[in-house]
C-alpha cells in the first residue's frame, strides 16, 4: 500500500516530459492541467477506496491543484484563443470576469482545504469535493469539448 501512495504522490509532482517554454501559454496550462489531472486522479482514489487515505498524499494533490490555480488566468492572455490544439473555449476571453472568478473560487477553495489539513478521509472528501467541484463547473463553461 505504501507503495501506491509514492506512485500517488509521484504523479502529482508529475512533469509532462516536453519542454515548455514561458512564453508559450497555451503548452504552459496544458503542463500545468496535466499535473491537476494527476492530482485529481490521486484524490479520486483515495475517495473512492481505491488508494489508501494519506494524510501526505492529500495535501500533496491540495497543494497541486492550488499552485496550478494561482496565476493561472494569466496563461490566457490576448492572442491565445487558438493554436496549439487548445481547448479553452472562446467564452474566457469573451467573459473575462466570469473565467477570472471562477479561477479565484478554485484558488480559495483549493487554500482552504490545505488550512483545513485534512486528517482523515471523511475531512479530505468536503475538502477535495469543494475544490472538484471547481474543475467541473469551470470546464462546463470554459473549455471545448472534445
């Protein structure tokens, strides 16, 4: 079982294994929504009873989801609505204060459940489920489907 959780914590600090440069948004937020996933899919699993819970782990895919968060409206500047096989819907720029919002409800509620340190499992689930919640509604409006 130890084993699971440093695969678990493993992805979490996941690279995509390309170089990415700064001055490409697009490759920027695409590394950084691979490294969510992977935290995500950690957080899932423990939820799910399929990873033991790991108090470690936990903050580990908490503080992932709220790192990736903290700027990330800034890798959606002028100009990078198309191109790289992106999927960010045009509504972002289209409303700007609604994405900007939506990011900011992530970053808070991905910071509160780190200040909370969920101990157990039934305290990372309300901590975890908040934060989800986030990835789900914000990619409903945000993002195309593929």
């Amino acid at each position: 079982m130890k084993f699971k959780i440093l695969l678990g914590a493993a992805l979490v600090a996941a690279t995509t294994g390309t170089a990415i440069s700064a001055e490409d948004p697009i490759a920027v937020r695409k590394a950084m929504m691979k490294n969510v996933g992977a935290a995500t899919g950690v957080g899932g699993a423990m939820m799910k009873g399929e990873m033991e819970f790991n108090a470690v782990a936990a903050e580990l895919v908490l503080r992932t989801m709220n790192t990736a968060a903290l700027g990330f409206g800034e890798l959606f500047p002028a100009g990078s609505e198309s191109g790289g096989q992106s999927t960010a819907s045009p509504k972002i720029w289209e409303d700007r204060a609604g994405f900007d919002a939506a990011v900011a409800k992530f970053a808070a509620d991905t910071a509160s459940g780190i200040a909370a340190k969920p101990a157990d499992l039934d305290a990372f689930k309300a901590a975890f489920g908040a934060a989800a919640a986030n990835c789900g509604s914000c990619h409903k409006a945000y993002r195309v489907k593929k």
